[in-house]
C-alpha cells in the first residue's frame, strides 16, 4: 500500500523537520517565522494573540513565539490530522500552557481538543495541510469561518514539480482525475491557490516566491 508506506514515512524521525529545514520548504518556513516576529513586536495591549496553525508535520513554531510574548499574551492552536503526531506534540508542548494541540477532523473539517478553543483567530497558517485535505475547498471556507475580522491567512504549499510528485506519487490518493483522466498533482500552482481564495471571497492575496528559484516552478511559496 503506497500511501500506508508514504505516510509512515513521514512520521518517521528523520522527516519530521523536513517541512522546517529542508531547503525546498525553509524560505516559506522562515517568512512564516518572520512575519509571526513582526506581530509579536508589533503586539499591544492585553488581548491574547490567537492563532491556529493546521501543519503537515510538527513545528517549532509555537516555541519561538512563546520567546517573543508572555504566555498569557498567547492562545495557540496547533492542529495535525494524525493521531501519533498529535500525541507527541502534546508531550512536546506539555510544558506551555499557551499551546492546545488539536486533531483535526477531515470529515468535518473541524479541530478537536480536550480544552475550549477560539471561535476566531488572528492568523491562520496552514503549512501544507491544505492540498492533503479530502476537498480543499470546503478546508478554505471551514477556515474563513475561523478567521477574525482583520485576521492574516499564511498559506504555505509547494509547486507541483517532479520531485514532489515523485516522491509522494506512490500513494494513488496524491492524484485526481484530471481532462481525459490524466493523473493530476494535488499540488498547485500559486496561481490556481490565488484565482481560488478569491473566488471565495478572499481579497487582497499576494504570492510570494522563494527569490533563488528565479521565476522557476519549483520548490515552496507563501500566499498572504
């Protein structure tokens, strides 16, 4: 079964970073972190920082904001669809009180947690969950809900290129049927991500690419 196979694979220790220090996925990983740095500065008052991120694999995020505000300055929702990896980020993060580590149901696309969660969020980051959701559109309106007025979408994905596909291809559920039953990458373009927010309703979305790519269709890019 090669997506029983793929998916051990990636929950296996030496991929457990890939989605933070890999040099396909690290520039989307830093702007991430940099744009988290630059709210946390910019933070005032005593209203909590609400933030859900949905991630394809553990993240340090939640670490390094918890050095940049005080603990009771942060509600942060970190959500994975897999039980084991759920788990292990709760022992990780046992010792935040600010971090809830949620499952996210694909079937109602909801998180679920055993504490109360935000019924909105400033910021939103779904680091290359959304193409693995079962219907990435109703994900895009599931989190619409669940963003606050005002809030910031950071959507991290990653071009459909060969080595994507190569990898990742092993599982029959990364393809769809595509003109003429073609097998189609989950994976999208920027420009397909960008055309679907906005037809939902999103607006003001910018792409950003990594700069040493040099125009090519390769590696990962942040929609904001």
């Amino acid at each position: 079964d090669g997506g029983a196979f793929l998916r051990q694979l990636r929950l296996s220790r030496p991929c457990e970073t890939l989605y933070a220090v890999a040099p396909a996925y690290r520039g989307a990983y830093l702007a991430i972190q940099q744009t988290l740095r630059g709210l946390a500065g910019a933070w005032a008052g005593d209203r909590r920082l609400r933030i859900l991120e949905i991630t394809a694999g553990p993240s340090e995020l939640p670490r390094q904001l918890g050095d940049l505000l005080p603990a009771d300055h942060i509600e942060y929702v970190l959500a994975h669809s897999d039980d084991e990896t759920c788990a292990r980020l709760q022992a990780e993060y046992q010792e935040h009180p600010f971090v809830t580590v949620a499952k996210v149901d694909e079937d109602n696309l909801a998180a679920l947690a055993e504490n109360a969660l935000p019924e909105r969020f400033d910021v939103v980051i779904l680091r290359h969950w959304v193409h693995q959701a079962r219907n990435p559109v109703a994900a895009l309106q599931m989190i619409a809900r669940k963003l606050a007025s005002g809030g910031l979408l950071l959507l991290a994905e990653r071009y459909p290129d060969l080595s994507a596909d190569f990898v990742s291809g092993i599982d029959p559920g990364w393809w769809y049927a595509g003109p003429g039953a073609k097998p189609v990458s989950r994976l999208q373009t920027p420009v397909a991500w960008k055309n679907g927010l906005e037809e939902l309703g999103w607006e003001g979305v910018e792409t950003f690419v990594e700069p040493a790519s040099a125009g090519l269709p390769g590696g990962c890019y942040l929609l904001v």
